[in-house]
C-alpha cells in the first residue's frame, strides 16, 4: 500500500522547497534585484509556522517505517536552523547586493543547504542522513567560491570540496558496512544490532563514519581545510559555514551516536574523546597565533567544536539526557555567539578594510557601538558571565561531573585548560578594540552600517545577554527536545 | 545454473565477442598502418577550427551541456523504477514523480533562460 | 555453484589489473578509459549478486555519465593527453604502496572475520529483490524524502555549476 503521507510534518521542508523554487523563477523571469532576496527571507520566516504550528500539537510523528521522525528534537533544531538561516540572509544582503554578485542564484544555494538542515534534524536513517548532509555541503562547495575572480575564494572553494568529497566518500564506506553488518539502514534497527554482540569490522564501520562526520565538523586531525575555507569565502558564507552547516553535521553527528551507535560504547567513545581533546587543544593553540580575524575565528570554531564534542564523548556514562542537552543547548548557543562574531568581523571590515587584527586596534573609540557587540561576542564565546556562553561551558561540564569516570574527568580537566588559553587571544582582541590606539587610514565618517547587518547583531547580543542571565529559556529547549512526544 | 544467469550468459557472450571483434579490427589496423607519431595529433579536434587558447583544452561550455546530461541521466535512472510500478503506485507515485521532473525541469529553463544553452 | 566463482575470479583479476592500470597509465585519457573496466566490472559482479538494477544503474551513472564528466573535465585542464612521464608522478610510490597494504589486509581479515562463514543462496526470491520494481517500491514508499531532497540537490548543484562555468 501506498503510505499515509502526513503534510503536516513535511510543511516547514515544503514550504523551504516552494521558496526556493520562488526565488529561481523570481530571478530569471523578472528584473527586480531585490525580489530574489525578499522572497527568500519571507520564506525562511514562513517555514517557521508550521514549525510553530506542530511544536504546539506536540506529536510525535514517525513517517516511513521510522526513516523520518517529526519530533522535539527535530522541532528545536528546525527552529535553530530556520533562524540561523535567517540571520545569515540579513548578513548577505548588503554584502552580495554590493558585491554585484549572482543574486538568485546566492540565495537559491543557501536555501537548498538550509533545507538539507532541516530535514537532518529529522531524517533517522543513514540514507536520509546521508543525503540530506551532501544537500547541505554540495551548494556550500560553490557558495565558498562565490568570489569568482579572487584566488583565495577559488582556493578556498578547491579545498573545501576535495575534501568533502574525501569525507563524503569514507563515511559512505563506513555506513555502507554498518549497513551491511545491520541489514537496515534505520538507526532503529542499528541500535538493536549494536546491542547484541558485534564483530571487529562493526567498530570500524563506526570508525569510518565518525572519520566522516569528523571533516565536516572539522574535528582535529581533521580540520586542516577549515582555515583556508573561511578565510577565502565571502565572510557571509564563512559566517553559516561555521554555525549552520557545522551544527547540521553534529545534529547528525548527535542523532546517529544516539539513536544508532549508543549501545557499542566502546566503539565509538574513544573516538569522540579523541577527536574532542585534539580540537579543543589544537584549535586553541592555533588560533592564539592568528593575525587574521577571520582565521582566528575558524580556529576558534573548531575549539569549540571540540567543547560540543565532550559531552558526546562521555554520553555512554550520563544517566538520562543530561549530554545529549548539553550537545543542544551548546549548538543552540555557539550558533547565536558565532554568527554575531561574524557580523561583528563583517561590520568592522566596512570600515577598516581589512581582516587583520591590528586593524582593529582602537576601534572602540572610533565605533563603539560596533566595539561593544563584537566585545559581547568574543567576552561569550570566551565563556565569561553573564553572557550565554558561560551557561553553554556550564553544561558541558555538567555532563562531565554526571559521568564521573576517569577518562570523563580526564576530559574535563582538558577542557578547563582550554578554557583558559581561549580567554588569551579572545580577550587579546577586544583589548586591541578599547586600549590601543587608532590605525591610521580607518575610516571615521563612514555611511551607516545595512540594516540587516545591524538588525543580525542587535538580536544576537539580546540573545546573548537573556539567555546569559536567564539561561533558563534554552535550558527548557535541552529538555523538551529529549521529552517523549 | 538458474534462468538469470543464463540470460546474462548471453549478454557476456555478446561483450565478448565484441571486444574479439574490435581487437581483431584494430590489431589488423595497426599491423598494415605506417606509424608516425606527431604532436599535431594530440590537438583538440574541435569542429574544424583551431582549438581555443587559454588555459583549457576545450571550451569551457561544452561543461555545461555534459552537466545537463549528468542530472537528466540521474533522473532517468530515478524514472525507471516509478515506470514499472505504475500501477501499483498510481495518483500518489505520479505526484512524486510530477514533483522530481518539474524541479529538475527548473534546473534546464534556468540555463536556458541565462543564455548558456546559446552558442553565441 | 562453480560457474558464478569462476565468474567472479575473472572478473575480479581484471578489475584489480585495470585498476592498477588506471593509477599507472602515463596519460590520462587512458587512466579514464582503465577506469571504465573497473566499473564495468563492478557492474558485472552486481549481476553475480543478482542486484540487477544497480547493476543497470552503475552502467548508466558510471560508465554513461561519471566517466564522460571526467572526459570533459581533462578537457577542460591542460593535463597532457599524449604519454608525458613525470607530469602525472607526485613521487608517493612507496607510501602509497604501504597504505594500501595496510587497508588491504586490515578489510580482508575482518570482512572474513564478519562473513566469513556465510553463502548467499540463490533463488528467485533473491533475484526479485534486486529488481527494479522491488527498488521502486523502496523508493516511493520508504525513501520519499531522500528522493524529493536529491532532486533539489540535483537542481542547486546545476545552479552552482552554471555560476562557475558563465563567463559573465
């Protein structure tokens, strides 16, 4: 029989899709520049509804023999992309519209990467996984080289794409194991394999498709494209890079480790641990020798990658969802202080003209409403209370102290330690913002900043400081998000 | 040995008779040519007319139309299994499909519309 | 079930020699050209396995439409068509040797560790399984979302490379 095709649980994915499709046709069939970017702007808001809408039916629904699951955890991270989507078409807007770049065509990528997102927050087997993860990386392979005529955007789009296609390739062979050692692609049917006894070549299997998530989440030792890549692309692009399509791949990172791997601890545990410790070390210890923002920032993300991975790395020791939470609340965080350090490096270039850090000193005192923002965001991904990025480590290392084994604590005493060195260099920037005296040749009297780009950092440094004080609000959205529908 | 294999016992008789064939056709080629290699040879055969300079070998737009060939390929391969359970699948299916065909029918009235399907 | 080891052994000697021929060939155009055996191969020992549509499908996607954007896409470089040793080297012979003795013996010991001891039997129910209309109602009934989401992907992917290939 013909399944019972639940519209309901598909509208905020048919909604994206109708945009996209508006967006083309607005770009080909009229002249209008900016219809392209209204269109694709109302849309993202839009599939925001019947996000609303099945939030407040609060049902689960499970489609297709379980392959694709509407439930809170998939509402939440729904909710989570739509927004950073968002967030990163009010960045865009000024940028690509000065840049007389393709427009349509900008936009129609970032939606289709966009719905690859929200269809991975509800895909629950390795071939909806799967395809919804190459949906996200294919258009950014192209968004990353947008800068057609620019070396290093070309550069940056190259490497991106050698290597995902590289990590598309080894997670495909280690899922393709699985599958075959599980006969089912349903994370379901996976979980119940993995809980009985399994032979070597499962933990490799498991190996191979952790290796893969690793690059697109660029985990140290496998991060090594990220740099370049951010660096190169149109900083709008490195902006949802580093948060949406990063936490697409730790949503699926998340939903696989937890609804299909989870019982064969031993194969997957160290991997994470490993992966964790390397990416918060390495990336800490790179980023303190930037010169460039831009890939200061890159090397900070993949730190904080690193901080996302711990509780992953000691779920198997967590009673209840207390790290499964933290991964969420961490993700939900890191994208709003991310995206508004990336506003932040976006505004400061229009005036400074440049992504060097000594640009910026004295910038305080020539913008200081730019300066203070950009301060909120470094002073939160650093963790300092009261803003949000205290609560994000809180929870991590909540998950830390709720596993309470050696190699947990262990992990958590890595974790401090980079803690630490990371306050260095973000404290190190905003010093230069406040205490160093002006560059010459920084333009004072520049024109007003877009408003998208402002509107994107005004509602990220409110996100910041409510969540930092009340940190109660996406403490509630960790738990809904593991609550049985 | 079953029915399906002895149907593609056939189809291998048939690939290998071919690759006899060519052989045979090719080897009697190279026995009775006189051979001169020149660099000459290597050139692009482009329509008669000098190859474009630059940095490629071949016009960057003939990419574009191997493109296209790649994605309808991809959905041909996707049409076959809808075309055998027609039946069975009826109005639901050919919504399904009706969905797949338009977006990538999108995709063609794009580059037509960008004018990369014009050789101009 | 003699004829299908035979069958196998063929095939598999000449898609490891072809293979070999593709990393070894001084041109690149015959590297491609190597590189059309070995999925052909793959193909045919599809057939073994009685995934007849995979099969059909590998003909199509890979020999049909892979291997002609490689073709183009040396085109588009200006990689040496005619045999120029050197150019193609990158000098790793030895490491990429090693490696590939390591993954080699690593996957051998532990596939036969994991199936070592199991036959597939062959029957008809097998060889329906592998037919198109089996796949098709996979497709449409289980995999609708993946199916309507790669037709997206498809279209932002001819999007994308229409944007790096215009001229404008």
């Amino acid at each position: 029989m013909n399944p019972h095709v639940d519209f309901h649980a598909f509208a905020p994915e048919i909604v994206l899709t109708v945009t996209i499709v508006a967006v083309l046709i607005a770009d080909l069939f009229t002249d209008d520049s900016k219809l392209p970017a209204r269109i694709a702007a109302l849309g993202v808001l839009g599939s925001l509804v019947p996000v609303l809408t099945l939030a407040v039916d609060g049902q689960t629904r499970s489609l297709f023999g379980g392959a694709f699951v509407v439930d809170p955890f998939s509402l939440v991270l729904t909710g989570f992309f739509l927004v950073a989507g968002y967030v990163t078409l009010l960045l865009s807007f000024d940028y690509i519209g000065e840049g007389d770049y393709y427009q349509g065509e900008f936009y129609v990528l970032l939606l289709t990467s966009l719905l690859g997102m929200i269809v991975i927050s509800s895909a629950r087997d390795l071939i909806s996984i799967f395809v919804a993860l190459e949906t996200i990386t294919i258009p950014t392979f192209v968004l990353a080289g947008w800068r057609k005529h620019d070396t290093k955007s070309n550069e940056a789009s190259l490497k991106y794409f050698l290597i995902g296609v590289l990590s598309s390739a080894v997670m495909l062979y280690g899922m393709s194991l699985v599958f075959g050692l599980a006969n089912s692609t349903v994370l379901v049917d996976i979980h119940k394999y993995a809980s009985g006894h399994t032979p070597a070549l499962f933990a490799v299997a498991v190996f191979l498709t952790l290796v893969g998530f690793a690059f697109k989440v660029s985990a140290v030792p496998f991060h090594f494209w990220a740099p370049d890549t951010y660096e190169g692309a149109p900083t709008p692009v490195t902006a949802f890079l580093s948060v949406a399509s990063k936490a697409g791949g730790f949503v699926a990172l998340l939903t696989i480790v937890r609804l299909g791997f989870f019982p064969s601890g031993n194969s997957w545990q160290p991997i994470l641990w490993v992966l964790a410790a390397a990416s918060m070390t390495l990336g800490n210890l790179a980023a303190l020798r930037q010169t460039n923002i831009v890939r200061m920032l890159a090397y900070s993300s993949i730190a904080q990658g690193g901080f996302i991975l711990v509780p992953l790395a000691v779920a198997g020791d967590v009673r209840g969802n207390a790290a499964w939470q933290a991964v969420v609340i961490y993700i939900l965080i890191y994208g709003a202080m991310n995206l508004g350090a990336f506003a932040a490096v976006i505004a400061a270039a229009r005036r400074t003209r440049s992504a060097e850090i000594s640009r910026l000193a004295g910038f305080g005192r020539t913008n200081p409403a730019i300066a203070v923002m950009f301060s909120v965001f470094l002073f939160s991904l650093a963790g300092i209370p009261p803003l949000a990025g205290w609560f994000a480590k809180f929870v991590m290392f909540r998950a830390v102290f709720d596993a309470n084994t050696t190699v947990a604590v262990v992990l958590g005493v890595i974790a401090a330690v980079n803690s630490v060195i990371a306050f260095f260099y973000y404290s190190g920037v905003v010093r230069r913002l406040w205490f160093d005296e002006p560059a010459a040749g920084v333009e004072l009297s520049s024109p007003r900043l877009p408003v998208g780009l402002s509107a994107a950092m005004g509602l990220m440094t409110a996100v910041i400081l409510v969540v930092g004080v009340y940190p109660q609000f996406f403490a509630r959205l960790g738990e809904i998000a593991f609550q049985r529908g | 040995m079953t029915e399906f294999y002895r149907q593609y016992l056939s189809v291998a008789v048939l690939i290998g008779a071919a690759a006899l064939m060519f052989g045979a056709m090719l080897g009697a080629g190279r026995l009775l040519r006189p051979n001169r290699p020149q660099p000459e040879k290597f050139i692009t055969y482009e329509a008669g007319s000098d190859p474009v300079g630059g940095w490629g070998q071949s016009n960057v737009r003939y990419y574009v139309y191997a493109l296209l060939f790649v994605m309808f390929d991809v959905e041909a391969v996707f049409i076959f299994p809808w075309a055998v359970n027609l039946k069975s699948l009826g109005v639901y299916g050919l919504i399904e499909m009706a969905v797949f065909i338009i977006v990538l029918t999108l995709g063609l009235v794009y580059a037509w519309r960008k004018g990369v399907l014009r050789w101009a | 079930m003699w004829e299908q080891q035979v069958a196998f052994w063929v095939l598999a000697v000449a898609m490891a020699a072809a293979a070999i021929g593709v990393v070894r060939s001084r041109n690149i155009v015959h590297a491609a050209l190597f590189l059309v055996v070995v999925l052909a191969g793959a193909a045919a020992q599809y057939i073994l396995l009685a995934a007849e549509f995979v099969a059909w499908v590998q003909v199509l996607i890979y020999i049909g439409a892979v291997v002609v954007l490689f073709l183009f896409g040396i085109m588009l470089t200006r990689a040496p068509m005619h045999d120029d040793a050197g150019a193609l080297d990158n000098d790793q012979r030895w490491g990429g040797l090693v490696v590939a003795l390591f993954v080699l013996g690593v996957l051998i010991a532990l596939l036969v560790n994991a199936f070592g001891g199991k036959k597939i039997h062959f029957s008809n129910a097998l060889v329906s399984l592998g037919r198109t209309s089996h796949v098709g109602t996979d497709i449409f009934r289980v995999f609708v979302v993946p199916f309507e989401v790669v037709s997206m992907l498809l279209l932002a992917a001819l999007v994308g490379a229409v944007v790096l290939a215009r001229k404008d």
